[in-house]
C-alpha cells in the first residue's frame, strides 16, 4: 500500500510532464497553421474584392 501511495504521484507527474512537453508544440503548430490559412483566405478575398471593383 504504501508503495503505491509513492508510484501514484510519481506517474501522475510523468503524466503532466508528458503532457506539457507535447501539447504546447501541438498547440503552436496548430495556431500557426489556423493563422497561416485565415492570413491566405484574407489576402485572396481582398485580391478578389479589389478586381471586382475596378
């Protein structure tokens, strides 16, 4: 009993480790795909706007 009580907390930090290595990088790529595509959508849609005026 005792030595689970230590291995609990112990796997719960790998976990949090684990998880705070990986997800920001996910996170960041994902944000930065998002970003890269609205920019290009944008841009696009204001080429488009500005040929229909003329």
């Amino acid at each position: 009993m005792e030595s689970l009580k230590k291995i609990i907390p112990l796997m719960l930090l790998g976990v949090i480790c684990i998880a705070i290595y990986f997800w920001p990088k996910h996170n960041i790529e994902y944000l930065v795909h998002t970003e890269g595509t609205t920019k290009m959508h944008r841009m696009l849609y204001q080429k488009h706007q500005w040929e229909c005026r003329r």
